[in-house]
C-alpha cells in the first residue's frame, strides 16, 4: 500500500495535464508584459529601465537542429581550411548576450533553455577540434559578481559597454597567445588612454569618432526623455587622437 498515492498523482497530473505546457506559457507572457513599462514588437522595457531585444532572447534559446549543427560545422571547416592555406589562423568568438549575461534582470520567467551556445561549442570540439572556439561568458559572469556595480552591457542597447568589450578581448587574447606568446595585450587604463563617464552608448558603426547616442533599443521603443538613462559608463579614448599610429 503507498500511502503517498494521493500526493504522488496530484504532482503526476499537475505535471501532465491537457494543455499545461501552452497554459504556463502564455501565463508567463502575460506576467511578463504586465511588468513591462514600454513594448514594441521587438524591444521590451521593465520598470528599472532594463531593455532587452525579443529577437535576441529568442536567439538565445533556440534548440540546433541536427541539420543545421552539420550545415554550421561544414562551413567553419571550409573556412578553417581556406586559412590555413593562406597560413591565416582561425579563433571563433561568441559574444554572450545582454539576453544570457543579464536573464535575471529579463522578468520572464519562460526564460527557457539558453545554452544553445554552450551545445554548439561542445558539438565543435569533437567534430573540429582544431577550431579555437572561444566564448567568454564564465568570465563576464565572474566579472558581473566580482563588480556588480560595472555593466557589461549596455541597459538601452544590445552591445557589450566598452568594459565588457575588454573582457571578451582579453579573454581571445589568452587564447592567441598560446600560439602566438609575443603578442601583447594591450591595457584599457595605460597611459595613452583617457577615461571619460556619461550614461550614453558608444557609436559601434562609426568607433573612431568617439560619437555617443541614447541606444539601439531606446531608439526602437522610440523614447524622447533621457530619464531612463540611469547608468553611467566608462568609456575610454585615445588621449592624444592626433598621434599617427606606428605599424608594427
């Protein structure tokens, strides 16, 4: 006799009643959008100001195919082949998204499975382990603990702040290095560098210019007031711009 029969097929029924899983679903979407301050078809924004990009949380939990693992795999091998004829070196970088890096400040808890990269990258090794495959987000995470009070990502935008950017160089680094031991790494706060803090976004399609905007998504949820700019990044500059640049 199982006396824990009753407990047992109420959690057995809860877990396979008709229709639970579109249910919890759109229960989730529904208390996600009530949190939400501001919406668009591709920009969701939260009462702190956080703003995230639909299409890229979508991205992140997407579930590889065996297809397209296979089609992704035959292209990188292409292409690692075609460098190293032309005895060019091949890293892959994966940025980690504001999506992944940040997910407890997206106030949805239908998050879902968000290691599509961390498969992929798993799939790579045993079938191109001769491929560098770099994805930093371990490091970002320690970073984000170690200074919580540093953003790594921007809260009006999709990129990496100029922090987190460094992060991920530093990281590749480590990785070139192994093959190439001479190649320096460069210092974000040496002295030809001047640090300046405003809570705007660096321009990524004009970098040289040092031209600072409100974001990519605040420009999608089509916002008109800085009050939601709340957080102030470092950025920094070359401080001597007019210098020329040796090659080396």
């Amino acid at each position: 006799v199982n006396l824990e029969f009753g407990k047992e097929f109420d959690a057995w029924l809860q877990d396979h009643a008709a229709f639970r899983r579109v249910l919890t679903s759109a229960y989730f979407d529904v208390k996600t959008r009530l949190a939400a301050v501001r919406e668009t078809a591709r920009v969701i924004m939260y009462d702190d100001n956080w703003m995230f990009s639909k299409q890229y949380h979508e991205a992140a939990s997407v579930q590889f195919t065996p297809e397209q693992l296979r089609k992704m795999t035959a292209n990188l091998k292409k292409l690692n082949e075609w460098c190293a004829q032309k005895n060019i070196k091949l890293y892959l970088l994966v940025c980690p998204t504001k999506e992944i890096l940040y997910a407890d400040f997206n106030k949805s808890a239908a998050k879902g499975d968000m290691r599509c990269v961390e498969r992929l990258q798993e799939h790579l090794q045993k079938e191109l382990p001769e491929l560098k495959f770099i994805y930093p987000l371990e490091a970002m995470k320690a970073a984000r603990q170690a200074s919580p009070s540093v953003l790594l990502h921007y809260k009006s935008d999709s990129h990496q702040t100029e922090d987190g950017a460094y992060i991920m160089y530093a990281e590749t680094m480590k990785v070139i290095q192994q093959d190439f031991p001479d190649v320096p790494l460069a210092d974000k706060e040496g002295a030809h560098v001047r640090i300046v803090r405003n809570n705007l976004v660096l321009r990524r399609d004009k970098p040289l210019q040092n031209l600072y905007y409100e974001g990519g998504l605040y420009e999608n949820l089509d916002l008109t007031g800085t009050s939601v700019l709340d957080a102030e990044y470092t950025h920094y500059e070359n401080a001597a711009p007019e210098a020329a640049c040796a090659d080396g």
